[in-house]
C-alpha cells in the first residue's frame, strides 16, 4: 500500500513541476498532462483487473508495480522525455497496482462474524 505515498503527493504538485521543467505548458495544458495518470489508469483498469483476475499472480503484479514506478519518476525528474510519455507510464503502473493489491484484501483478512444467526 505504499505505492501510494509515492504517487499523491506527487499529483497534488505535478502541474506545477510539469510548468517549472518544461517550459511553454500554460497551466490548463500542464493540468491536463498530469491528470493523464488517471485518464491513463480509468481506461485500462477493467482490462488490467480481468487480466489479474485470469492470471493470478496478484504479488508478482504489486512488486512489479512498486519496482517499475521510481523508473518512471526518474523520467519525469533527470530527463526531457515528453511529460505525457510519463505520466501515461506512472498511471499504467498505478491501474496495476490498484487492481492488483485491492482485491487482494479479502483473500489475506479473515472475514469477521458480526452477527450469527
């Protein structure tokens, strides 16, 4: 679950660091470019969950995500690839992550008797 603290703290300041290291984004086209992590991610999840679901192998997906993601911000940060080839990366890496660990939960935690009848 700590894919996760990599990847919001980065989307609350993406246009801006896309404005400040590539210039000539205006700041509604820096704001699309980074909101294509999750445009990226919401036309692949049902896919990419099927794929899971078919294939198993639900840790080997969430170790791949959290290895393939500080690629993808190194990327972003120490070269002049195009924004947008990175953040469609960070969010195929992100809708992999989400269908891999989420359904995940029920198969690890117990499911609890609240009431038996």
């Amino acid at each position: 679950m700590f894919f996760y603290n990599g990847v919001f703290p980065f989307m609350a300041d993406a246009s801006k660091f896309i404005q400040d290291k590539y210039s000539g984004y205006s700041q509604q086209a820096a704001a699309y470019i980074a909101g294509a992590v999750y445009d990226s991610s919401l036309v692949l999840s049902a896919a990419v969950g099927i794929l899971i679901d078919c294939v198993g192998l639900r840790g080997l997906f969430a170790v791949r995500c959290a290895v393939l993601t500080p690629p993808v911000f190194a990327l972003l940060a120490f070269t002049f690839v195009p924004p947008l080839v990175s953040t469609i990366c960070l969010g195929i890496t992100y809708s992999f992550a989400a269908a891999s660990l989420w359904p995940s939960i029920p198969l690890v935690v117990p499911q609890l008797m609240w009431c038996t009848f």
